[in-house]
C-alpha cells in the first residue's frame, strides 16, 4: 500500500477533483473502492491530507501504466508512482501537490 501526502489551498475543490479522477481511474481499470482518504489539517493556507491505496489500485495502475512511470528519474517505486499520480491530477485540472509519506 502506497500513502500519499495531498496539499492544496483550496480543499473543497482538490477534493473534488481528486475522487473525480480516481473515480474515472477506477472506472477504466475495473477496480472499485481502490484508495482511502485521510482527515484533512489546515496549515499556513495550505491543507494537507493523506491517500492511501489499496494494493489491488495500486497495482491495476502501474500495471496498465508501467511505462510511463518507468520514465521517471526518481529512486524508487513510491517515489516514481507518486510523481506520476501527481502529473495523472494536475491534467486533470486538480492544483495540488502530491508527495511519499
């Protein structure tokens, strides 16, 4: 199970963004009830939650997308899917920043 630590200024709308697109993830991989979301806490403008998911989500997604987070100079596996699920929200429009925990 890979956790991710979510940041965003505007919690409401990244929320939203966020299960939007995993949602339409889920959708074309065919796994449902993939991820888990934490309890949000404010700092400095900035609201910070975790994502946590599930190990059947995790892996349908590098499975189907192992190429592309094969292309990512980063160290390890965490590092790697984090930055690519982070690129995956910022096309769809969800302005957050995405890191390992």
């Amino acid at each position: 199970m890979i956790t991710l630590e979510v940041s965003s200024t505007s919690y409401a709308d990244s929320l939203l963004c966020i299960k939007t697109s995993l949602s339409h993830m889920e959708s074309l991989l065919g796994c449902y009830n993939g991820y888990a979301l934490g309890e949000p806490s404010a700092r400095i403008g900035w609201t910070f939650f975790k994502l946590a998911f599930k190990s059947e989500f995790e892996d349908a997604i590098s499975s189907k997308f192992s190429e592309m987070i094969e292309k990512y100079n980063r160290a390890g596996k965490e590092e790697k899917f984090a930055r690519f699920m982070s690129d995956y929200f910022n096309s769809r429009g969800c302005k957050v920043k995405i890191k390992t925990v």
